[in-house]
C-alpha cells in the first residue's frame, strides 16, 4: 500500500507558521543521498493489533539541522548540540527581489546590506525556493556566497536558515560555507519552506532529534509572530 501524499492546503495551527515542507517518498533528495522510503510491519487489515511502520531516510531530508560533526571529525553530533539556537527570536529577510535583479542563484553580502544583524541571533533567508515541492533535485538552487557567510560569521548570529537544500552551491567543494558557519559556532537550518511567511520578526521553534552519533536531523520548524512593541508615549510634564 502507497503512503499517503501529504497535503499542503491543511491550514496552519492558529499562532502558528508550519515552515517544515511536506515530506513523501517523492521529495527530492540531495545527489547520492537517501531518499524516504516506508514500509508497514504490521497492519491492522491483516490482523494484527496495530499499525506499525519503519522508515528509512537521510537526516538532511526536508526541514533539517547540521551539527558540526557534518564537516568536522571529532566535532559535536546532533545529540549534543546547544539547543538555544533552534528556539527564539529570529528575522525572515526576503532576498527574492535582489536574487531576481541580478538572475544570480548566489545571496552575496551585498543582498544583505542593511540589514541588522547584529539584534536579528537568528536570520531565515526567504528565496522562494521549495526544494521539497520540486520533481526533482535542482542544481541551481539558491545558497550562501563566501562574502555573505564571512558577514554572518562576524555578526554573531546565532543561526542562519534557508528556504533551499543548502547553504551552499550543489557544485561546491568541501561545502565551505558550511565550513565558515559551524567554525563560528552558527546553527544552521536548510530546507524550510518559507512561500507563506512575510519578512518580519518572529520566534522560532525547530528543535533537532536527539540523535547520537548523526550529524544531522529532521526537525519541525514552525514560526510564530512576534507582537508588536506599543509606541511608548511621551510622558506629560
């Protein structure tokens, strides 16, 4: 029996952004890795007592955090990352605008001139990529250039997230995007589907399975508005 095909009509929860792309056994995988597959141990149509199955995946499937130990040997795995980077304030920027001007796939530093880093801790990058809805995997996908990473290394952020498979290029060696942002101690979010959400501030909430000895892992990232901070009025003499 074929499992069911997500449905990415289903509202949001109120109060709530569900930023995490849909997943099935025909979302698109990063070149090499391992698609979703499902399989039922026990079903309830052939007597047994529940319905039961096992899934085989790669953890940087969809919506998915990176631990350092994805680059470096020796280096943090997934179970022993600092949670505080997954949960709290963060900004959208939407740079789908500046991407179009200059037909570039590339967020360079100059996309994020003007931009507050140094009060954002936590900073999505809305490209109005979907890399989960896509037929298949895109080699163009848009990504972090090395000026943008070295900008955000030096800005104390402590997470970066992006709507595409990747901080970096499909083609790039060594992921040395990835590199920069985990040598800085930067948390980083790929895969979100941000085509809903508005450039502003919200807090997010996408913590990591606690997985040892994996460098990466699935998470639910949803979003939640923050309210607006009332004009405080002068106080009259």
């Amino acid at each position: 029996m074929s499992p069911a095909v997500p449905d990415p009509t289903v509202p949001h929860p109120p109060g709530l952004i569900d930023v995490s792309p849909c997943l099935s056994t025909r979302t698109p995988v990063w070149p090499g890795d391992q698609p979703l597959s499902i399989r039922w141990t026990q079903r309830l149509v052939d007597g047994d007592t529940t319905n039961l199955s096992a899934i085989t995946l790669t953890p940087h499937l969809g919506a998915h955090a990176d631990a350092p130990l994805h680059l470096f040997d020796g280096e943090r795995d997934m179970g022993a990352v600092d949670l505080r980077p997954f949960l709290g304030p963060a900004m959208v920027v939407d740079v789908t605008g500046s991407l179009d001007v200059t037909g570039s796939r590339e967020v360079t530093a100059r996309h994020l001139a003007g931009i507050d880093l140094a009060g954002a801790e936590r900073l999505l990058l809305r490209t109005q990529s979907t890399p989960a809805a896509a037929e298949g995997f895109d080699p163009d996908t848009p990504h972090l250039a090395a000026d943008a990473a070295e900008l955000i290394a030096g800005a104390g952020l402590l997470l970066v997230g992006i709507d595409s498979p990747s901080v970096d290029a499909a083609a790039a060696a060594g992921l040395p995007v990835h590199r920069r942002l985990l040598a800085a101690g930067i948390a980083i979010l790929e895969g979100l589907d941000l085509t809903r959400v508005a450039p502003g501030r919200y807090e997010l909430i996408a913590l990591p399975l606690r997985l040892t000895g994996v460098e990466a892992s699935p998470v639910r990232a949803v979003l939640r508005p923050l309210p607006r901070r009332p004009l405080r009025r002068p106080r009259s003499g």
